[in-house]
C-alpha cells in the first residue's frame, strides 16, 4: 500500500517534511531498525510512570506518618498503602478513554497528553500540605492526585509499548518490547535509587520535613523533557498505514472502516466482525495473565516496605538489596525479549511461570530470613525470573489485536488486571504477613497467580513470527 505523502498530518508544525513511507510488516527506513528517537520517546514517559510508583511504595512508610498518621505504624503503612492502589482504580477509565483517543487521534497525542498529566501531578504531590499543617485535607488531596496519576497511567505503559513496537519490524518485537518493559524496571530502580538516598543521607527529621518532596519535585524534569522528545516525533508506521486505509475507504464509501485487506493474520480473520470476535478472546487472555505477571511485578517492587514491615530488615538495608536486585534485572529483561524472537512468546514465559510456581515459597522464606545476603539473594532469583516473564509480554499483547483497536485493547485489558491485581499487591501481601504473623504467607497467594497465569497463556496463538494485523 503506497503511503507516501506530501504532508505530515503527524506533524502539523513541519508540512514540509515527509511522512516516511510504512510497509505491511510495520518496518521504516528500509528495515534498519527503530530510530533512536522513537525509543526513547516511548520509554522516558515509562521511565517517569514507573519511578514515580516507585518513589511513592519507597516512601509509604515516611508517607504514612506525614499524610496518614496513626498510634500504630503498621496501620498507617497499610492505609499508605490503600491509597497506593487508589490509583489502580482509576487506571481502566484512563485506559479507555486514553486508549481510545490513541486509536482515533494517533498514537503521538495520547503520549503527549499522558506525559503532561503524570508529570504535573507529580509535581503537585511533592508541594502538598502535611496532615500536621492542613488535617483531613492533605490525605485527601494526595489520593485525588494519585487518582489523577492513576488516569494517565492507564496509557502510558500500553501506549509506549505499542508505539515502539509498532515500529519495530517482524522477528524484532520480542527485543523492542523488552526494551519498553526493562524501562519500567529502570523507572522503579531510579526511584527507588533516590528514595534511597533521602533516606540514608538524610536525618529522618530532614525526610519528613522536607527531604521526602526531592523525589517527586524531579519527577516533573523527567516529564519535560520527555514532552519535548514525544513532540517531535511521527506517528507509528503502522498507524499510518491504518490512517491512509481509512481516508482511502471513506473516499471511495467502502463503510469498511478497520478492516485491512490482505492482512488478516495467517488467514484467520477477514473482516471487521471477525476482528471484534478476537479482540474480545484477546482482551480476556490478557486479563487472565496480567493477573500472575502483575502480582509478581509489583511484589518486586515494593520489597523494602514489606521487608521493613516484617522486620526483616531496616528500610535503608531493604531499599539497598533491592536497587542491586532491580539493576541486575534490567539488561535481563532486554535479552528475554530479544530470545523471545527465536523461542517464542509462549514458552518462554511459560517456563519462567512454572518456575515461579515451584520457586516462590523458598524465595521468601530466603528473603525474609532477617539478613542482608539472603534479602538480596532472593530478590535476585525473583527478578530473574520476572525477566523472562515481562521480557517478552509487551510484544505478545499487543500481537493479540488488530492495530485499529490495538490501543483500546490492549490498554484496557491490562489496566483492568492491573488496577485489580498489582495495585492490591503490597496491600495484599503487608496484610497477609502481619495479620498472621508469617512471613511467607504473600508467598501463597503469588503461586496461585503464577498458576493461573499460566492456564491462561497456554490459550494464546503465539504470533511471534507474523506480522501485525
């Protein structure tokens, strides 16, 4: 299909330049690869997304005496963290609402508008009032801005992933999506590598009146420039392939709008009802294996306020193992996505999930052992682990759904699961451990996840070798 234009209707501010033409496998620049710029705009808003998540698990202990104040402390860490999931909840609408307008108005805009959104908010909850200066305010203010946040958040992983691998041409998504999925993990080291250095470096009288704001006040840079990188950038080629088949169909009154002749993903599917049909088996797989995989990511994550919150180490020492942790992970992540182009999606992850399944109790009772090596010999195995799964899913999610629905799809799919699933974890896991006096108790509830997980991904067609619909 020729689409090349004499305008770029991407890039209203230079009409003179070209839109580079994009072929059925989604390849520009004659199959060289993606361009530097475009992974880098798709992963800074990541970046941010993900640190600033980060930031606020690494902290709950500090933000709970600030904004949630309480007699005991655990109570205030589990309120902490019930605000943490607050902004899960809000994460379908953004994603349907969000995802829809990456469908309808381009894959750019909404990284635009995400971009902006998460980075103000950022910046207004490093300025909030304390519960000391304003009362019932504060608490209140700061879960409005996570529910703001949690909006934004509903595209802006998803929409990342599909833009950079939208790019990417066939038998080199795997490695693309690593790239997406590790910039998450490179977020949360970050986040966790400054909350880290507030709290060693600085008196806890210091963190709690001023120091706990730096991280989220450099959250906002992070925002600006990755506003002024996604600014400047066209959209995916496979975007504007779906673009010119629209303008071409409503010129000639088709009324066929989405459906993609000749490329109906190994002959399967033909037309616009037949896509609806497996956009809808597509979205209820994701849902299924978001519900392990997010488990297992956001357990990760939060380690140190579980740790500290069990008294399995300090919050220092804890915050420490798992920067070491999150920084072996993340080349890891990028090498699982880049083997999942020759193994496939599927067994890839389905082995690091059976592992799971057998790994995880031992893990934890590691982990929580009460001291610094098996802390961070556990968290190692875990993220190991975690490598394998995540490395590959970006690529096998959005391989699931044709590209005029890819953005809704994929969006709201793993943001239900996620707001359901990972935003629950830390609270899940901190409530199961304290209530009933064992560590290794969240250690339970994540096998399940790993099962059920992989029950739903032996269901998927992997599409690893095929190109996007």
């Amino acid at each position: 299909m020729e689409l090349t234009k004499a305008a770029n209707p991407a890039n209203p501010a230079n009409p003179e330049k070209p839109e580079k033409p994009a072929t059925p496998s989604g390849r520009t620049d004659g199959g060289r690869g993606v361009p530097g710029r475009v992974t880098t705009a798709a992963v800074l808003g990541t970046v941010l997304e993900w640190y600033d998540f980060a930031i606020y698990a690494s902290m709950a202990a500090v933000i709970g005496r600030l904004f949630f104040p309480s007699n005991d402390p655990t109570v205030s860490l589990l309120v902490t963290f019930a605000s943490y999931a607050v902004g899960f909840v809000c994460r379908p609408l953004g994603a349907i609402v969000l995802g829809r307008l990456g469908d309808r108005a381009g894959r750019r805009s909404m990284l635009a508008v995400t971009m902006v959104t998460v980075g103000v908010a950022s910046v207004l909850i490093g300025l909030l009032p304390t519960h000391a200066s304003v009362g019932a305010l504060a608490p209140a203010l700061l879960v409005a801005l996570r529910m703001v946040q949690g909006l934004a958040a509903g595209a802006e992983w998803t929409g990342g992933a599909t833009f950079l691998i939208e790019y990417a041409r066939t038998g080199r998504r795997g490695l693309y999506s690593g790239v997406v999925q590790a910039s998450t993990v490179a977020g949360f080291l970050l986040g966790t590598g400054v909350a880290m250095a507030v709290v060693r470096f600085m008196s806890e009288a210091t963190v709690d009146s001023w120091g706990w704001r730096v991280p989220f006040l450099l959250g906002g840079v992070v925002a600006a420039v990755g506003l002024f990188v996604r600014l400047k950038l066209d959209e995916s080629p496979a975007y504007r392939e779906l673009r010119a088949a629209r303008k071409a169909e409503h010129r000639h009154g088709t009324g066929t709008e989405g459906a993609h002749p000749g490329r109906d993903g190994g002959g399967e599917r033909g037309g616009v009802g037949d896509d609806s049909a497996q956009t809808r088996r597509g979205w209820l797989l994701v849902l299924g294996i978001v519900f392990g995989v997010t488990l297992y990511g956001y357990t990760a994550t939060s380690f140190p306020a579980f740790l500290d919150a069990v008294g399995a180490l300090s919050l220092a020492d804890a915050l420490t193992t798992n920067a070491v942790a999150l920084l072996i992970e993340v080349p890891l992540i990028v090498a699982a996505g880049a083997l999942s182009d020759r193994l496939g999606r599927k067994r890839l992850m389905g082995g690091a999930l059976a592992l799971y399944a057998v790994a995880t109790c031992p893990v934890f009772l590691l982990a929580t052992n009460g001291t610094l090596a098996g802390a961070l010999i556990g968290q190692i195995v875990f993220v190991v682990l975690f490598a394998a799964v995540s490395g590959p899913m970006a690529a096998l999610f959005v391989e699931l759904f044709p590209t005029r629905v890819r953005s809704t799809a994929f969006s709201s799919s793993y943001n239900v699961g996620a707001a359901v699933f990972g935003g629950t974890a830390p609270f899940v896991n901190t409530y199961l451990a304290t209530a009933t006096g064992i560590a290794v108790a969240p250690a339970l509830y994540l096998v399940l996840g790993a099962l059920v997980s992989l029950a739903f991904l032996s269901r998927v067609r992997d599409r690893h070798k095929e190109e996007l619909r």
